[in-house]
C-alpha cells in the first residue's frame, strides 16, 4: 500500500496550533435544528426542504442554491419512484453502470442502485482548506482509528466527487481530526479537555465568518467524521454541529445523542499494520471447528457478562481474554463459525469488520447502536443479534440454528464483504463510497 497518511511532528504541531488559535473570532453562534427522514425499512423522503425556517434569509435568493435544492428535489422522486420497484433496470444508467445489487443483504435493492447511481452523477463535496496539518486534513492510518484518516486521504485526492468550487457543492466537509487533537494536544496528567473546545470552537466560528455556507443553514449542510470514543461529546462544544451537521461517527450511540435521522454510522477497522492487503479470506464450513469464538480484553459492561458465562469454560465457544501461546487470532476467527462481537468501552467493535472478513457470521452483543450502513444493509441476514439477558443460553441459541440458514448466512456475509473492504485507490461500492452514501442520503433531505 502506498504511503497515504501524513506524519506529523512537534514541530508541526506547535505551528498547527500557534496558526489555528489567532484565528478570526465571530459572535456569537446560531440556533440549531435538525430535520431528516430515514428509516431501515424503506427510504421517506421529505416532499420540500424547510427552507423558511432553516436557511440564513441573507442567501435565500441564490440562484445556485436553488439549483441544488431542485436537482435534489428530482433525486428524492427518483429514489421514491425506485423503493416502489418501477422501472427498477432503466434510468439513472451511464455506459459504466454497475450491477443491479441483489439478494437479502439490502432492504430495497432496486432504491439503493437507484440512489447510489445518482450519488456518483450528482454529488459534489466542497473540503475547507482552511486548517494546517496536522489537527487538520490528517488522521491516523493504522490500528483503532485508521479509517478516520484514510477517509480524510481519499476525500483529499478524489477527483470524482470532491469540488473546488464551493457554490457546486451539496456537502461541506469540516476536516479537524478528533484522534490527532487527543494524541498531540490533550494534556494526559491534567485531563484538561479544553483543547477540542478551543480549536472546534474557534474553526466553526472562523468558516462561518469567512463563508456563507454555514450560516445559510446553520451547518446542516456540514460533516465532520471521527472515529475515536470522544467524538459525540466533543462536538457538543458547537451546539449547531451537535444538532444539526452531519456526524459520521464509529461511536453510533443514541444513548449519547446519536441520532441516525442525521447522523451516518461507519465502520471501526483496526489495521494493526496499516497494510489494506490480504485482509480477507475464511475457511470451507468443513474446516470451521469451532462453533464461537472471542478474544478480547475486559472492559464495558457487556464483556464481564460474556467472560462470567463463556470464559474458558467450554470448547465450542471460546473465550479468552488472552490468547494461549500458539493460537493465532486471525486464523481463529477464520476456523470459526460465529465470531463474536461485543461492545467494550463503546458501542463499535472492529471485530464486526474482522469477522466479515474471515467471512465468520457476527454476532452482534450491544446496546443503543446504530450498525453501520444499516439504513441499506439487512444486518439481520448475515448477522446474529444477542441481547445481553440472552448471553447464558449463547451456545444453545448458535446451535439452534439450521445448517441450511448458516450457509446462506455465510453466503451473504461473503456478498457484502465488498462494502468493507478498503481500496487505494477507492472502488465503486467499496467502504469510502458507502461512507459517502450515507452521507448522500442524509443531505438529500436537508
């Protein structure tokens, strides 16, 4: 893989933060508000934005706005027209048009082909420049966090859907990185978190002085994205960006005020490396011998149940807070039937990616979060979910289910796999474009 992340120093750091904290103060901060229809089950699409109460009356009159908001006006019609199955196989077509996706994996695959089509011809993301390296424009590349700053990477270098034109824009994309302000700034020994408060604080008031954009719709056109356990408390700082802007988030979490009518989930993925290479591939089900299988350390509220049941204690399902010796974790998980996947800490576990790639079934144990592409994926067929009180009868609920419903189970898990997988460059339908679409159908009704 090719170096996509850029290193930072002290240096850097220090200028970043000398350069960022002399600039422009604005007044104060406008009221929030938050308006967007999306559901698992079918896509409801708001007939008109609400204008009259939404934008900054200073910019009501842009002839370029309303073009945006008539192009996404035809959008949601055509997306309705599709959820409905009419003339599924022949619009939105160009001569490199992709195929109709299919089977139980999508909750409307005809309105998903349909929408994703009309993201690649229409959607334009304008990216502020403003910002330095490297709390701006940068995020990190290997382990927990990683595809925080791979997103930021392939934003910055696409040429598809990135505009340098913010007037042909339909999303603007505030690019701080949550992560490096934690890993540079935050003082360990004082726990003072006012750092994300001055540099967030101080960003959003400074793009709102230097554009029109923000105020026109009090930042509902926005997003930012982080993957680190902080974010949602962090952009309370900005109540609009709270309330309003688009937070894409690992850390989906309604019990801290996630809200998936506006806010996109995405997926945790732990590159230990840093390499995107040779991260998929299982075993035939004849070579899968264990039944269940996790290995984690102990934290949250979940785990501690998991371990008092599961712990050692049974063959078929395997639980270990520490590898043995000799036991390779990726090469458990692919003999593996079910990996289990728990919360720790926060709501998002990197093991649901892991075992979609050791085309391993998840079994999903969490409370109050949002899974990743859920307003498209049908999680419930190619996933186990498991209710904390359901924990002791883990195994008797695993075996209960029927080999024939395992393998088509299995069979969907390899078919979505191409929507986690990490490409350099991106492809079509791979995890940055689906990230993408999240944030398409949320801005669609703005």
């Amino acid at each position: 893989m090719r170096q996509v992340c850029r290193t930072y120093s002290t240096a850097l750091t220090s200028l970043a933060l000398v350069s960022f904290l002399s600039l422009t103060k604005v007044s104060n901060l406008w009221p929030w508000r938050a308006s967007i229809r999306v559901s698992n089950d079918e896509v409801t699409w708001l007939d008109t934005p609400n204008s009259t109460t939404v934008r900054d009356e200073r910019y009501d009159d842009s002839e370029k706005l309303k073009k945006h908001e008539s192009t996404l006006a035809m959008a949601r019609a055509l997306i309705r027209e599709a959820t409905l199955g009419h003339n599924c196989n022949s619009s939105a077509r160009d001569e490199n048009d992709l195929d109709v996706p299919h089977g139980d994996i999508y909750w409307n695959p005809c309105a998903f082909r349909r929408s994703y089509l009309l993201m690649e011809k229409l959607f334009k993301i304008f990216v502020y420049q403003d910002g330095e390296p490297p709390l701006f424009h940068n995020g990190p590349c290997k382990y927990l966090f990683s595809m925080e700053g791979l997103f930021f990477t392939f934003m910055e270098t696409n040429t598809q859907f990135r505009t340098y034109d913010p007037d042909e824009a339909q999303v603007y994309f505030l690019p701080f990185s949550i992560t490096i302000i934690r890993t540079l700034l935050y003082d360990q020994i004082n726990k003072d978190k006012g750092c994300f408060k001055h540099i967030i604080v101080d960003y959003i008031r400074t793009i709102s002085h230097k554009y029109p954009f923000w105020n026109r719709n009090h930042g509902a056109d926005h997003f930012m994205l982080s993957c680190h356990n902080w974010a949602p408390w962090v952009t309370w700082y900005v109540p609009e960006l709270f309330h309003n802007s688009i937070r894409v988030l690992c850390n989906a979490n309604t019990s801290e005020r996630f809200n998936p009518k506006k806010d996109a989930s995405f997926p945790e993925i732990n590159l230990k490396k840093g390499e995107i290479k040779g991260l998929t591939g299982g075993l035939p089900l004849a070579n899968r011998t264990i039944l269940a299988f996790f290995a984690g350390q102990l934290h949250g509220k979940i785990r501690p149940i998991l371990f008092e049941h599961w712990k050692q204690k049974d063959r078929d399902v395997q639980v270990y807070d520490k590898l043995p010796e000799g036991l390779d974790y990726d090469e458990m998980m692919k003999k593996s039937k079910f990996c289990i996947c728990p919360s720790g800490h926060e709501v998002a576990s990197p093991r649901v990616v892991e075992a979609i790639y050791a085309e391993c079934i998840p079994v999903l144990i969490s409370q109050n979060y949002i899974i990743p592409f859920s307003d498209v994926l049908k999680w419930d067929s190619f996933s186990i979910q498991v209710s904390i009180n359901e924990l002791p009868n883990l195994k008797k609920i695993l075996l209960e289910i029927p080999q024939h419903r395992y393998l088509k189970m299995q069979e969907r898990v390899k078919q979505v796999q191409h929507h986690f997988v990490i490409n350099d460059p991106p492809k079509r339908l791979d995890v940055f474009h689906m990230i993408l679409h999240s944030i398409w159908l949320r801005r669609l009704n703005v």
